[in-house]
C-alpha cells in the first residue's frame, strides 16, 4: 500500500536500525547475553549509517523546506545521536535480527514463549529509539521557523502514534497474546488483520497530525511549511502589516527600509519559535475555553491564555522600540504634518458638499 511522505521518512530514519523493530516478529529464547556482540550476522558500518544519515535528512529538506543551514543543523543534530544509539545497542540489535531472519527461514511460526521472550527484550529498545527521535526534533526546533516547526510536530505527533502501537503489540506478545493465526506471515488470518491494522493506523496518524498541527477535520491537512503558510494567509501575520504601515507613515528610505525588515525577521523568528515550543499548551488553553461553561473556570483559563501570550505580546514592544529608533528627526515632524492634515480633511470634507 502507498504510504505517506511523512511515514516514508520515518520509515527510512526506523531503517537505519536495520529492521531491529519489525512489525512482525518472531525470535528463540538463546539470544545470549545482553553484553555479547554476535560475530555473524548484518550490522551497518559507521559509513551506512553516515550516508543513510544524509539521504533521509535530504528527505526531510524537501519536506520541511530547509535551507542549507537548517539542513546542516539537522544532520548535526540526528548525527550526534542515531549512530550513538546503534553502537551503544549493537549487540542486542544483531541477536534480535538475527532471530527474525532465522525465525523466518524456519518456515514454521515461533511458540508463544519464545516470541514473548523476543517481545521483552524488544520493549526497551523500542522506548529508547522513540526518545532518540523525539529528543531529534526537540534540538532541531529552535532552528525552524513557524511554519516549518508545524509540520514537524505533525510528523512527531504520527511517530508517537507509530511507536504506541509497536508497543502495544510487543507488551501483547510479552503477555503471551502472540497469535500464529494473525501475526505469522503465513498464518491463515494474517493479510486481513495487517490490512485492517494498516488502516487504523493511517487514521490514528492522521488524527494526530491534525490534533498537533491544529487543523479541524473538514480542512485540508497541509504538508509543506508553503502550505501552513497558505493556510494562514487570510490571517496576514499583523507584525508585517504594522511594519508596513510604519514605513509608510515616515515614508523610511532604503536602508531604513532594511534595517525595519531586519527587526522585523528577528522578532518573527524569536516569536515563532516560542509559539513552537508553547503550540499544545496554547491549543489545549483554547480548546478548554471553547467548551468550558463554568465561569469560574473559564476565568482561569483566560487568565494562564493571557499569560502565555505575554512573551509574544513583549516581542511586539521590543519590534516596535527597535522601529521608532528609525525615523529622523524631519521625518517624524513630516509624519506628524501628514497626520494633521489628514485629520483636518476628514473632519472638514463632510461641510465642502
């Protein structure tokens, strides 16, 4: 079946742990000892890893819409941690591929016991892959822009969904819930129950994507930052608007014009990535004070609405301190004048008839 983009990144970044998490698996109970590195068996060299590394982060810049920096700060940040990660685990990565490819070309479906065996020793692996992940996008944040970080905590937020359900179905087999019927490749109810899971989760992502990114059902889910971007134009950001406005009312010349461009860049950058880091806590705050009847209650969470928007609120003082440092004197006096005028029509225009 056709998988999203952003499942088909993660798909790729999962790769690079070389199928240590299958979906369906099947193990023995002889792994060994956890600090026992196989001799035999497939392990990528530091040079796979490095330019498998480079390949999904490619990915990621089409999707994300990198620039080159943000592309060398990401690979930066997944390259300081993906390869740790898989040496500090290699022995255990390899015993438990090892005994799905064997379990596989065994022909006959593992035992309850052994594959529970395999589930338990897997559980930990998979919560310290999701972590890795996680702590990824977290370092990788503050260098996005607004819309760029959405579509990040979209993907996330579907990871999470993935990881959950991995989980799940491990802690199921840990449990002795294995059923050779349905999770043996060859078992008799196996393609009907992968279809019916692979539909399930394919919506559960797409509720997640929506419930982070902050899109309601009936709206289309964007999947590029142009497209957040898109979305939101109705909505033109006020901070430009105000810029604008400002300079047109002083009437700024060209390098005052690029100086109040600057300013304004750096106050959106540093809103944008607060509003990043803040977007589930200001999602959780309106969604409470939508549906909240009580008025007490609703005082309160107007109040914590307040004071998370007091940052933003800040950096639009700072933004316009920084621009009233612009104008000259002359231009100021020349402003003022126009101003003056322009009340003097308005208030005179409606006798002139």
């Amino acid at each position: 079946m056709a998988q999203r983009p952003g499942v088909q990144r993660h798909a790729l970044l999962l790769a690079i742990t070389l199928t240590c998490l299958p979906p369906i698996t099947f193990a023995q109970n002889d792994l060994g000892e956890p600090d026992e590195v196989p001799v035999d068996g497939f392990f990528p060299t530091p040079v796979m890893v490095d330019r498998a590394i480079d390949r999904i982060t490619e990915e990621l810049a089409e999707q994300l819409e990198l620039d080159d920096e943000q592309l060398d700060q990401f690979r930066e940040v997944i390259k300081a941690r993906v390869p740790q990660w898989l040496e500090r685990n290699k022995g255990e990565i390899k015993r438990l591929t090892n005994r799905y490819i064997e379990a596989l070309l065994n022909g006959e479906p593992p035992s309850i016991e052994d594959v529970a065996g395999w589930a338990n020793r897997t559980l930990p692996l998979a919560a310290e892959l999701h972590e890795v992940i996680q702590e990824c996008g977290d370092k990788m944040r503050p260098h996005l822009t607004y819309d760029q970080a959405i579509i990040l905590d979209g993907d996330l937020a579907a990871i999470r969904v993935g990881f959950s359900a991995l989980s799940s179905k491990m802690q199921l087999w840990a449990d002795g819930g294995y059923d050779p019927d349905i999770d043996w490749p060859q078992g008799a109810k196996h393609r009907e129950a992968q279809q019916a899971e692979h539909q399930a989760h394919i919506k559960a992502e797409e509720a997640a994507r929506r419930a982070a990114m902050g899109v309601p059902d009936d709206e289309p889910l964007p999947r590029r930052p142009s497209e957040v971007a898109a979305a939101q134009k109705a909505g033109q950001d006020e901070w430009e608007k105000y810029v604008e406005r400002f300079i047109e009312r002083y009437q700024l010349q060209d390098g005052q014009r690029e100086r109040a461009q600057v300013f304004l860049r750096e106050a959106m950058e540093t809103r944008d990535r607060y509003l990043a880091i803040k977007l589930p806590d200001y999602q959780k705050l309106e969604a409470l004070i939508k549906k909240t009847e009580d008025p007490e209650d609703l005082k309160k969470y107007e109040k914590r609405y307040q004071r998370l928007k007091a940052p933003v609120e800040r950096y639009f003082t700072r933004l316009k301190e920084r621009l009233d440092t612009l104008p000259t004197r002359s231009q100021r006096l020349a402003a003022a004048e126009r101003d003056k005028l322009q009340t003097t029509g308005s208030t005179t225009r409606p006798s002139q008839k």
